[in-house]
C-alpha cells in the first residue's frame, strides 16, 4: 500500500515540470499580446500633413495661412456626423527669452520696473481642436502633453505665486494680441469619415526659424495616435541680407548705416540747396 501510494507521488513530481512547460507559451503569447504601459490599445493610425514646408518672408509680407490636413486610418466611425474622435493639432515656433517689465511710477515718469525672466517662451504657439481641449482629455493628459496655454512651460516656476502668475498671465495677453498665441476649439473639422482640415493664420510678425506641427488623434479621453510635421519661415531677398548683417555683422550694418544716413544727407542739400 505504501509502495503504491510513493509510485504515484513520484509520477505527479514527474509529469509537474511537463504541464508547466506545456502552458508557459501559452502565458507569453498572453503577455504578448497586452499593449505596454503608455501605449495606445487602439488599432487607430493619424496621418497629417501641412499645405507649404517653407515660408519666405519678403518686404510685402502680410501674414500667410496654411492649412493642416489628414485622415484616421483603420477609423471605426460609424456615420461622418457623429465620429468617436477627436484631433487637436498643435504649431509652436522657436523658443526665445522674453522679459518682461512692469511699469512704474517714480517721480512724475513712467520708467520700467523690475523684470521677470522667462527663457523657453515659444514665438507662436496655436491649439485647434475640434472641440474645447478640456472636453477632449483631462487636465493631467494635457498637461503631460503640453498642450494649451494654461500647460506651457516658459522656464519659470509660477505656480501658487500671485505675483508671478500675474506676470505670466499679462505675457500671455500681449502675445494673444499680437496674434502670436492662438486657441480655437473648433477650427479642426472632420469631412466624412476620416478627414480632417484645418487652418491656422500667421500674422505678418511671426518670427523666422522652424516650427512644429503636433498632431494628436485622441479616443475617450486617451491619445489613440500621434503624426508631427514641421515648416521652415525665413527671410528672403533683400531681408534676408539686412537681417544676417544685422545679426552676424552687426559692425558692418552700423557702418552701413551711417553710410545711407550721409548719403541721404547730401541728397537732400542738393535737391534743395540755394542758388
């Protein structure tokens, strides 16, 4: 009876290491199959492009839109009224200081105030979306994302301080009048089912350098699929060459200038001088 009972204990410790060999494939092609942490689940591919790769800026200059265009592949929407997604579509320029003074009044004269500094200041920067951004996705998605003006970083710490946040916020209102920041919650717009356009302006001050185009498909809330682009905004002719003199020979353009200021000079006393 014994001699039974420890041969049938021997087979089970036999035949253990079999059916865990047997099942391990299966449990990798399990784990395989799970999307990784951060990355979409969905099948969803956006794919976007922008109207013009490069813009010249010449003296008659009056500003420029372009148009920013793409599809969803592998969409799912079912009738092109009534899609289940969401496109927000990000253009931010180059980064560059800004300070930024606050007027005071010391003695009768408006003078400037002590400044703040702030060193990650985007040129441009404009949010289009379908709908307002806040309906898209959650404060923490957009944040992570860097999307909208409220989640931009421009160097400097504000939060929880009144007086910094007043300056941000004024920063904020002169860009946004200089047409400079740019929020519009339904300048994407789907054409069927999978098609989306939209335009974007930029104003006749934009600065040159180059400029990236985020586009992100969003699905209940989450980041389905991600295409970026990019544009190159220049000078061209006659300012391109004042403008590198300016920057990168800024002896010679001074020189220049007094030259044109003599010339000028002489031109008038003798276009009116007195015989």
């Amino acid at each position: 009876m014994m001699k039974t009972a420890l041969l049938q204990i021997s087979a089970l410790l036999l035949a253990l290491p079999v059916s865990v060999a047997l099942s391990s494939p299966v449990l990798a092609q399990k784990k395989a199959a799970e999307p990784a942490a951060g990355e979409p689940a969905s099948q969803e591919q956006v794919q976007s492009d922008i109207s013009t790769r490069e813009i010249a800026i010449q003296s008659n200059f009056t500003g420029i839109e372009i148009l920013i265009f793409g599809s969803v592949d592998f969409s799912d929407s079912r009738t092109p009224g009534e899609g289940t997604y969401d496109v927000i579509a990000v253009v931010r320029g180059p980064n560059e200081p800004i300070i930024l003074r606050k007027k005071e009044r010391v003695a009768g004269i408006w003078v400037n105030g002590p400044g703040k500094t702030y060193s990650t200041v985007p040129g441009f920067y404009a949010v289009l979306s379908t709908r307002p951004v806040r309906a898209i996705a959650s404060d923490q998605t957009l944040k992570a994302l860097g999307i909208g003006l409220s989640d931009l970083d421009f160097g400097r710490y504000t939060q929880g301080n009144p007086n910094e946040q007043a300056y941000r916020s004024a920063m904020i209102r002169l860009k946004k009048e200089k047409k400079l920041f740019q929020e519009r919650d339904d300048a994407v717009k789907f054409i069927g089912r999978s098609l989306f356009r939209a335009t974007v302006a930029l104003p006749v001050n934009v600065p040159i350098g180059r400029y990236t185009v985020d586009v992100y498909l969003f699905r209940d809330g989450a980041v389905a699929s991600k295409s970026q682009g990019s544009l190159e905004v220049n000078k061209a002719g006659l300012e391109k060459l004042v403008y590198r003199l300016a920057f990168q020979r800024p002896f010679i353009y001074g020189l220049l200038g007094v030259l044109i200021a003599v010339l000028a000079g002489l031109a008038g006393w003798y276009a009116f001088r007195r015989d």
